[in-house]
C-alpha cells in the first residue's frame, strides 16, 4: 500500500469522528434552542399579559389611594382623583376583556375585585366612599390578593424556568457523555491508525538508516530487504544500488592502494639502501655540500618509506588479518621506540617530546607493530600541528579495568599538543581516510592515514582511539587498548587509573 492510501485512511477516520461529534452537537444545540423558544413563547408570553393586568389593577389601587389622599388634604384635587380614576378602571376593564381567560383565577378575582370597588367609589361621594373603613380593609385585602397573585405568577415562571433548564441539564450531559465517548473512540482509533502508519514508515526508515550508516562505515555487505510502502521499497532499492557502486569502488581503491603500496616498497628499500651507502663514503667522500644533499634524499626517502608502511598496515587491518601478538612484550618498551621514531621529526620541527609515565608496564600479549605504529601516528600529527618552541606530552598510564567497565588490565596512552586544537566542524571527520582539512598555520602535511589507521588498528586489538575534548591550548587524543594475558596490574597506578575515569 502506498503511503498517500494509508494517510488517507487514518484522515477519513478522523474527519468521521469529528463529523459525528459536530452532528451530535448540532442535534443537542438545537434541542436547547427549542427548549428556549417554549419558554419565550408559552411562559413569557403569558407572563406578559398576566403583568399588564397586574399593572392595570394596581393603578387602580394607585389611584384610589391618591384620591384619599386628596380628600383628607386637598379637597380641590378631589375631582381630578376621581377622573382618574376613572381612567383606570375604564383602562382595566379592557384589559379584563382582552385577556380575562389567560389570566390566572387569584389575579383574575383581585383584578376583578379591584375593577368593583373602583365602579362603586364612582357611584356615589367618592371621599365619603374611599373614607369608609369597610371599603378601605376590601381595598387593602384586594392589594394583599394582587400581590400574592403576583407572587404565585413569578414562582410558576421560575417552576417552568426550573423544569426547561433540568432538561437542558440533560440533554447537555447526555452530549458531552456523547461527545466524551466519541473523542474517546477517536483518540484510540487516531492512536491505532497512527500507530500502523507510524509503524508502516518509520520501522523501514529505521532499517534503512541503520542501513545507510553501516554503508556509510564501510559494510558494503548486501542489504537486506525492508518491507513499508512503495516508496520505502523504492528507497531501499537506490540504497542497494549505491551499496553496491561504494562496494565496487572501495574494492578498486583497496587494490589500487595496495598494489601501489607494494610496488613502491623494494625500490624504496633499494633507495634507502643506496642513500645510506652514499651517506657512509662507500661509494667515495663527499663534499659537505654533497652530505647535505644526502641528508635531504634520506630525510625524504624515509617519509615515503613510512607512508608506504603505513599504507600497507592499512590494507592488512582493513582486509582482517589475524592480529600477530607478541607474548611477553612491554608497553614501555614499545612506546619507547615510537619516540624515538618521532623524535628526529620533533627535532627537525624545534618541537619538545615529554613522555610521563607512572610505574612499570607488565609482560603483555600484544602487536607491537600496530601499538608502535599507532602511537607514531598520533605524535607524528601532534608534531605537525604543533609551532617550534611547543611541547608534544605522551602520557602512559595502566587501569584496572576499560572505558566500559571491561575486565582485564587496559593500557591508556593520551596524546597532547599545544596546537590550535580540533575545530567542532572537524572533529565528526578526524576519524574518516585522507581526510587532511588544516588545523591551523602548521597543518598536517600528510594524506589524512594517521588517525584513521591508528583508529583501525587499536579496534583490531579490542580497543580504540578517541578524540578528548580540546586541551588550552592544544588537542588530545587517546589509545585505550587490553594488554591481554601478563601480570596482575600493580597497586601504584590505581590513583592514575581513576584519573581517567572521572
């Protein structure tokens, strides 16, 4: 399937989720919404009616007790009393007319109360009649009537009120229980559909990652097959494809290194030779012009005879030659050589060598070969970046057990110069064949084989070499390596050893 079907799936699902949420919502708004309308409609607008005969009776009261007011203080205002409430009454008689059957029977019977007692003041003397204590208790009885009618109106809206909300409360619990279910299915079905996309790409893009860094590490071994999409497959096809192309060229570059190697090993020999018997007056004396011309040929010669060297350890290591472990050697005796080896070259760069070391070394099982050639190749790059007057330290120290926790005794040499250090940008690549991009004013002058063979070789040996985090001034590199089988690690390098594990 290709992966545009499986996204499409997993967002028809989602959209269907929402739909049905937004459907139950819209259903569950619009039955609210017609719960108001009910109440607006069939409470309100009785409510409405019942108000305006309510406000109609109590005008009349109003009015009644202006005029008994009037005629206790204001006897010239009797007639204007009386005239108004006339109005009054006239005014709630139509009202009684117009919605007398939607009112309520104790509004009704107060207002039609009221609706009398106004009638009968009018009929005779009016202050005479709103003076009479009779009429004015069946006054006040209709007033207490006319509230309580107002009271009863006003607890039945709430009632009803009350009852619409409760089914609001309802249908709103039942939407949100509703809803809570279908985002619950949504997120499981989004976390199910999400997982089978996820797991339908991201497994095979992982394979093809770790299969991309293993060509990128130089296993060119064939790959093997990744399941997903269409696209994945196509993917891992042109990673097969170019697999196979490095594959080829590496082998090419390998045979052509070796070849080249090898063939420029006897007559470099013969070379050496020659120079050397130049250099010792066997084929006649020289001037001291000519030495000098000598000492620069053996100089150069024995560069190349290095390079070579070096070329060919680098073949041997890549093409996993059995290690060749010298029993009973001593490290110290073999970094005592690699010093050596580098001196003349620290000597000809005004360039101090200080080798600290801590105690003796045991018998050990190792390749001597590739340790020498190793730790030449760190101070052989720690010399070159380094300017004249700098200082190269080598350091020996023994641990009782490997980075990692490895038993065994393990043998830590750091190599730090005083140089510009190795820039951020550089250091992932410090590591990778002739890779040589300058440090610095004194860059190495090499093809980029030193670290890179030292790496390889110290691996071959169950060890490594690391780059440590820049000295100020100055860069530092590491080979941790096992001694193998010989003595017992001895008491005093302990304090060392936990040195290096901080």
């Amino acid at each position: 399937m290709r992966l545009a079907h499986r996204l499409l799936i997993s967002h028809a699902l989602m959209t269907a989720a929402l739909l049905g949420a937004a459907a139950f919502s819209g259903v569950a708004i619009v039955r609210m919404t017609s719960l108001l309308t009910e109440v607006r409609e069939e409470q309100l607008g009785g409510v409405i009616k019942e108000e305006a005969v309510h406000q109609a009776a109590w005008a009349v009261e109003v009015a009644a007790r202006q005029g008994l007011f009037a005629c206790e203080h204001s006897p010239h205002e009797v007639p204007a009393a009386a005239a108004t409430l006339g109005q009054r009454l006239t005014h709630l008689d139509a009202l009684l007319k117009r919605h007398g059957a939607a009112t309520q029977p104790l509004l009704l019977r107060a207002a039609e109360g009221f609706k009398m007692y106004a009638a009968h003041i009018l009929q005779g003397d009016t202050c005479e009649r709103l003076q009479n204590a009779a009429l004015r208790n069946q006054r006040l009885h209709l007033a207490e009537q006319l509230t309580d009618a107002w009271i009863n109106t006003t607890l039945a809206l709430h009632s009803a009120i009350r009852q619409r909300e409760m089914r609001a409360h309802d249908i709103g619990s039942s939407a949100i229980a509703v809803g809570l279910l279908l985002g619950a299915l949504a997120v499981v079905a989004a976390w199910a559909v999400a997982r089978w996309v996820a797991q339908g790409v991201t497994r095979p893009l992982g394979q093809l990652s770790a299969l991309a860094h293993r060509v990128g590490d130089g296993n060119f071994a064939p790959l093997p097959a990744v399941s997903g999409p269409s696209e994945i497959r196509a993917l891992w096809a042109d990673l097969d494809r170019m697999r196979g192309r490095l594959s080829e060229l590496d082998q090419l570059k390998d045979a052509f290194v070796a070849s080249a190697s090898h063939d420029l090993r006897t007559p470099l020999a013969r070379l050496r030779t020659a120079i050397g018997l130049l250099a010792d007056g066997t084929a006649g004396p020289l001037t001291a012009q000519q030495q000098r011309v000598v000492a620069l040929a053996q100089v150069a010669c024995e560069r190349e005879i290095r390079l070579v060297t070096a070329l060919l350890d680098l073949t041997r290591v890549q093409a996993g030659k059995a290690v060749r472990r010298d029993e009973g050697c001593r490290l110290d005796d073999v970094i005592a050589r690699a010093v050596e080896e580098v001196s003349e070259l620290a000597e000809e760069r005004g360039t101090k060598l200080v080798l600290q070391a801590e105690g003796t070394t045991p018998p050990a099982s190792l390749d001597a070969a590739l340790v020498e050639r190793s730790l030449v190749s760190l101070m052989t790059n720690g010399v070159r970046v380094s300017a004249p007057g700098q200082t190269v330290y080598v350091t020996r120290t023994l641990l009782p057990r490997g980075p990692d926790g490895q038993p065994g005794t393990w043998a830590r040499i750091e190599v730090r110069d005083e140089g510009p250090g190795v820039p951020e940008d550089v250091r992932p690549r410090v590591f990778e064949p002739f890779f040589t991009r300058a440090v610095g004013a004194a860059a190495a002058d090499g093809l980029g084989l030193g670290l890179p063979l030292a790496q390889r070789m110290m691996r071959a040996l169950g060890g490594d070499v690391l780059v440590l985090e820049n000295a100020n001034p100055g860069a530092r590199f590491v080979l941790v390596f096992p001694l193998g089988l010989g003595a017992p690690l001895p008491a005093a390098t302990e304090t060392t050893s936990k040195r290096y594990e901080a």
